[in-house]
C-alpha cells in the first residue's frame, strides 16, 4: 500500500532504423589565406573631461542621494518600530482588561 508503482516504459513497436554510419573525411591541405590588409582606425569617441566644477557637483549629488535615500530608511524603520510598540502596548492592555473579567 505504501510503495510506489513506477509506470513501465511499453516496448517500442514498428521498425526501428539502424544508426547511420559517419566515414571519416580527408582534409587536404590548400593554400593559406592572405594576412587581412590593414584597415583605418575609427574616429574615436571625444573623451569625457571632468573639470574641478563638475567633479564638484558629482559628488555633491552623490552625497544629496545617499542623505535621502539613508533618511528614507531610517523614518521606515522608525514607522516600523513604532507600529511595533504601539502593537504590544494594545495587547498588553487588552490581555490586562481580559484578565480583569475573569477575576470578577
């Protein structure tokens, strides 16, 4: 009752096709292929300089984001932790009120 049936694979019916048989090929040695010519470079891309101005307003905007983004978790897990409180004081008051009424 408690063992598992395994469906039986059915045997294959009809015919079954022998494998095809791979015959190994020569390879004849031709002649080398001509060292690619030399092309033109392409214009590259104008590089990106930083002046002390702009740097400077890197990082400040780079600070502004991480002041936000640090004050954003921290006011969620203030709203968390007192949710938190605020939960256990209710319980704490009802089980008292609970309490109450089974004494008198």
């Amino acid at each position: 009752m408690f063992r598992p049936k395994h469906p039986t694979m059915p045997q294959p019916t009809g015919t079954v096709t022998p494998p095809a048989v791979v015959e190994p090929t020569t390879i004849t040695p031709g002649t080398p292929a001509p060292p690619p010519a030399p092309t033109a470079p392409a214009p590259s891309r104008p590089v990106v300089q930083l002046t002390p101005g702009a740097a400077l307003a890197l990082v400040g905007g780079g600070t502004a984001v991480v002041l936000v983004v640090g004050a954003v978790l921290v006011s969620m897990l203030l709203a968390v932790a007192l949710t938190a409180a605020s939960l256990a004081i209710c319980a704490l008051v009802i089980r008292s009120l609970v309490n109450a009424q089974h004494r008198r």
